[in-house]
C-alpha cells in the first residue's frame, strides 16, 4: 500500500513503493553567476553553470544547500577560463576536486549522505 500526502506548498510524499510507467521530466536549472550562488537540488537535478557572464571575477565559492538524500548534476562552463571554483567542505572521489576544462562543460555528479556531501568528476563534454 502507498499512501500519498500533499502538503500546502503542492509537495508530493509518498510512503511506500512507487512504480512509476514512463519518463521523468526533469528541468535545467541554469544558475546565475555569482560569488557564492547556492548549489541547489531544489531548482532541478540537472543544473548548468556559466563562469564569466557578468561583473563577477576571481573565484567562486558556491554554497552547499544539498540535504541528505539529494543528489544533482553540475555542469561548468569555464567561460573564457580565467576564473575558478573553491568547492564547500566535501569528499571527492579520486581524492580531489576535478580541474574545470577551458572548453565546454565539466560535468560534476554532487550527493549528500548522512551530512557528508560528496562529488564525482564524471567527465568533460566540448
């Protein structure tokens, strides 16, 4: 048996299993450039960030806003490369955090596990 809670906000819980027929839409959140923007599961799970598309310059520091049980895609555009990204407080797998490629998106899996928050360098796209 599922039972299914709606609260004020339109927020769906489920307690129980779900099976679900059919895609999963899921929108792209693309975040706006800032000093320290938030990294956000709320806005999407697929989310773009462009370095370098406004007065913003040196090095970014976004802030952790994942809760347990959240995970999201990042993908990083470089912009024209000059800039770069001081990650929150995080385990990384290999060890470190990835270098941003000077060209295309550098794609970053984040997931949030008993207050851990942890990060996979899953590839760089052109």
């Amino acid at each position: 048996t599922t039972a299914l809670k709606i609260d004020e906000n339109q927020n769906a819980t489920f307690a129980g299993g779900v099976d679900i027929a059919g895609a999963i839409d899921e929108n792209v959140f693309a975040i706006t450039d800032a000093a320290s923007p938030a990294l956000d599961p709320d806005n999407g799970t697929v989310q773009t960030w462009t370095l370098n598309t406004g007065s913003i310059s040196g090095t970014r520091t976004p802030s952790d806003s994942i809760s347990n049980g959240q995970s999201m895609l990042l993908m990083i555009n470089a912009g024209d490369g000059s800039d770069s990204i001081t990650f929150p407080s995080m385990t990384w797998v290999g060890g470190s955090a990835p270098t941003v490629a000077t060209s295309g998106y550098t794609c970053i899996e984040l997931w949030k596990v008993s207050g851990t928050l942890y990060g996979s360098h899953v590839g760089d796209v052109a």
